[in-house]
C-alpha cells in the first residue's frame, strides 16, 4: 500500500458499540497503525447508543483487539489509537441530537466537516436518519467540499428500496464520496483476479469461451447463522451473498480489459459485465436456480441444529441459506460458456475459490491410443481459506512404463509460513482514508445486481420442502444435478472435499 499525504482527520463510526466496530473495524484501525499508515494527526469518534464511560470503551476495543487483531497489541500503538478514540452516546432516531453532535465534532476538529469521514456501521433501518441528521446538522461539507460516507450492506432489500435509499444519499452526498463497501473487493486474492487475467499472456488469451468451457464460483460457509437468524431471516442466501460478493466476483471475472487502471474506468467494465448476464426468464428461473435450506446435521463431529431451529428463526421459515445458479453472459465474449455460482451455510467446509475450467481436448493421441481419461485444465483461484493460484495439467507419470496423471502447479500466498497478510477492511478503510474507490460499488453495479437478484429472489416462493440438505453436507442434490445435466461436475479438489 502506498502512502499519501493529505487524508482526512477524523472518523465517525456510527454502531460503535456493534459487533461490526469491535470485530474488523478497531483491529483493522490498529493494524493500519502497525503498519504506519494511519494519518499523522487522527481522530476516530464511536457514536453509540449505550451509556458508556471512555474507560469502559476502551477496555473494550482492547479485549477486541487481543481477540481480532492479526498483530499482538503494543504498547507503541495501542498508546496511538487510544488517544485518538472519542466515545460519544446518542440516539441515532432522534434527529435533534444530531446539531449537539455537529457542535461537539466542530469543538474536537475544527477543520471542518470536509476532513471527515462518517461510517454507517449501523443495522440498514438506521441508514437514512442518519443522512438525514447529517444533513440537518450541516455536517457533510464544509468549505464547498463533502466529508466522505462508508456504507455497510445490505444496500436496500430490493431495487425500490435500494433506490430509494440511494436517492437520500444523493441529496446530501456526491456519488464520488459514496463509499459502498463490499468487503470480499479487500480481499487480497479478488484483487488478485485482475493482475493473473491481465498480466499473464497465457491467461489473457484464453479467456473467452473460446477455450474456456465453464467457470464456477463457490463461496462456501461451514458455519450457520449463528446469533444473526433475525437479520438473515430478513435476507436469506440471496441478499446476503448472491446481491453482492458473488456478483461483484464474477463481474471482475467477466469484465473486459479496462482502458487504464483509473477507478471509473474498471468500474465502467465491471457494470457491463453485470448488466450481460442474461436475465432470468420463466424457463431459466425453472431449471437453473436451486435454492436450499439446511437441516439438522454434523459439523466437525458435533451434531447441529436445522436452520428452523436456530435462534430468532420461525420453525417454519421458507428461507434459503444455500443458492446455487446457473448464469449465462451474453456477449461475444462468454457466450457459451455458463457460469455456475454456489453459496450457503452449514456446508461440509468454509472455502471461496473460482475454478476455470478450460475445454477439452479432441479424443486422439494418448487419450484414444492409452484410454487416458481427459481430466481438463482448471485455473484455481483460491480466495479462502488459503489464498493461492493453484492450475491442474497433465503430465507423464514420471517412473511408470506408460501413463498421464494430472498433476498442479500450486501458489499459496497466505500459509501459515509466508504469513499475515492485510485483512479486507484494512485495505478497504486504508483506501476510505485516501480517496480511492475502485474497490468499493458504484451506484449503477449496485442497481444493475439488484435488477437480476430481483427476477431470482421473486421466484423464491416456487421452493418447497425444506429442509433439503443437511448440515455438513455440500448442499441439496437438485445443485449437484444442475452440472451434472450438462456433463459437469463441481470441482471441490482444493478442499479436499472429492
Ligand atoms: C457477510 C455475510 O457479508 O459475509 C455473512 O453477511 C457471511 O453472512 C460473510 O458469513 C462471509 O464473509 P467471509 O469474509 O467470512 O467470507
């Protein structure tokens, strides 16, 4: 990560209190600080509803820290952020505290509400009182320049709302200071995806459906939901996973070359991308959506409970926790070539990979002469847990009288030996912290996901009979049977899964 000089002051995280706060933003505040990139003179300000001394909030983000942060605590830097943190409590509902906030901010950083950014760390209902209370405390601009706004997801529950919501932060806020965050784009190996399409010949001239014959995305969860059943209730595999990191990887995996590396000109490709994908017909939404729910299972030796047993879960619930698709990308470049995305919880292990396979070769030579059995090339690239490059390929079985085997050619960045790489929000708060949005979503990629998830989430409804899958398994048949129709398979070799 580069430096630069000129970066605002002051954050305001709003949900300071909340999970959010304590689990990714304080760790990645202190490691930014280990790394010395934090601004030289900084301010960050956790607005929460509690009543809180400083003291107690501190030794708060302390235990925080110990529990989340990639580097142990020093004293060096936990001395830094501990004088740079405010605790201030107010009622996010109620829109005349906002004017003692204003006060409070000016008393604490004079230099104006321009050098500021605010951070919506909040459950969505709050989203546009808070806006709204910025506005009314005349708190995002100052000197005919706008403070910048981080904003969790989920951004609306559907098009409408999401459009509505994004219509209230334009009143107050320039698109270009809108910060959408979608924390799989600081993931080290999304930003990978870029660099081995476009600086690897070999790649860059096979990817197209030319050579590729399909290409498959799993973001896989082994964990359930936990203590968040009343969010997920309310959103479901598709709002949680599919709205957002799915089609934001996929539209990096699609797009075409940018013409440079400028913010707006990758964000320009990857809008393309997402507007291609094929809409949803009666036909598609048919045959080429599974939805699934979990039921009771094992995990890791230990038996679970099924979804509808999970707290804050109606007994009844008619949610999905796994979605898997097939999309097809209408354009000269992948059509042809079907993308089939995967993602849920309770599954057998936590994995994010994107496999490429490449097509087969004709059935001559060692394959017809030796019956050699054709395993294609894949490109895999490995998101988590172990962020690597991993390409299968077929070699001479080195030592037997005759025979090919597929062997890999494997990167792993992130083993234990080579280390502690930058966590996501690190590098998405660094990048906040100096202007540059290219990893976060513009407003148009925002709409057009919402447009295809729309027409997926509408045919919900047509699901039945859950649970159908149990926990600790890889999901429903039906998600099996969608690759196996055309000839295919999912390609789970990485996790050891197979
Ligand atoms: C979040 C979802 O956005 O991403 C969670 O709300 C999910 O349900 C999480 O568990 C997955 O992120 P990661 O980084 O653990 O893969």
């Amino acid at each position: 990560m580069e430096r630069q000089n000129r970066m605002p002051g002051m954050l305001v995280i709003f949900g300071g209190t909340g999970d959010l706060t304590h689990r990714k933003l304080m760790p990645a505040l202190y490691n930014l600080c280990m790394d010395g990139l934090l601004p030289e003179r900084f301010t960050v300000v956790a607005v929460g509803r509690r009543d809180k001394t400083y003291e107690q909030y501190l030794g708060e983000v302390y235990k925080s820290l110990e529990q989340y942060s990639r580097n142990r605590i020093t004293a060096a830097c936990w001395e830094r952020l501990k004088s740079a943190i405010r605790y201030r409590r107010m009622d996010l509902e109620d829109l005349s505290g906002y004017k003692q906030l204003a006060d409070w901010l000016n008393e604490l950083h004079p230099e104006g509400a321009a050098d500021r950014i605010y951070y919506l760390a909040v459950a969505p209902e709050h989203f546009e009182t808070i806006v709204a209370g910025l506005k009314a405390g005349h708190m995002a601009e100052s000197g005919g320049r706008h403070s910048k706004l981080v904003i969790e997801k989920p951004f609306g529950r559907v098009l409408i709302t999401a459009q509505k919501l994004n219509s209230r932060l334009l009143e107050v806020f320039p698109e270009e200071n809108i910060y959408r965050i979608d924390h799989y784009l600081g993931k080290e190996m999304i930003q990978n995806i870029m660099v081995l399409r476009f600086c690897n010949l070999v790649f860059e001239s096979l990817w197209s459906s030319r050579y590729i014959d399909n290409i498959q995305i799993s973001l896989c969860e082994q964990q359930g939901v936990g203590t968040r059943g009343g969010y997920y209730e309310q959103s479901g595999a598709m709002r949680d996973m599919v709205q957002n990191h799915v089609f934001q990887v996929l539209s990096l995996v699609a797009m075409e070359p940018p013409a440079s590396l400028a913010t707006e000109a990758i964000r320009a490709e990857k809008v393309k991308a997402i507007q291609a994908i094929a809409p949803m017909t009666p036909e598609r939404l048919a045959t080429d959506v599974v939805f699934g729910q979990y039921g009771r299972g094992v995990v890791n030796g230990q038996s679970v409970p099924a979804y509808r047993e999970e707290d804050k879960v109606a007994p009844d619930s008619m949610n999905e926790t796994f979605v898997a698709l097939k999309l097809h990308i209408d354009n000269f470049r992948w059509a042809g070539t079907p993308f089939y995305i995967r993602t849920g919880k309770r599954m057998k292990k936590s994995f994010a990979h994107i496999v490429v396979q490449f097509k087969a070769l004709p059935d001559v030579l060692y394959f017809k002469e030796e019956g050699f059995r054709q395993e294609p090339n894949r490109l895999v690239i490995r998101i988590q847990p172990d962020t690597g490059v991993k390409f299968m390929f077929n070699t001479r079985d080195f030592g037997a009288h005759k025979g090919i085997v597929t062997t890999k050619m494997d990167t792993c960045y992130a083993c234990p030996a080579q280390g502690n790489t930058p966590e996501a929000y690190e590098r998405l708060l660094y990048d906040v912290l100096r202007g540059d949005a290219t990893l976060f979503s513009r407003w148009d990629e925002v709409e057009a996901s919402w447009r295809l998830a729309d027409s997926i989430i509408a045919h919900k409804e047509s699901a039945c009979c859950y649970p159908n899958y149990a926990a600790g398994t890889m999901g429903p048949a039906a998600a099996d049977a969608l690759l196996e129709r055309d000839g295919r398979r999912w390609w789970d070799e990485t996790e050891g899964l197979d």
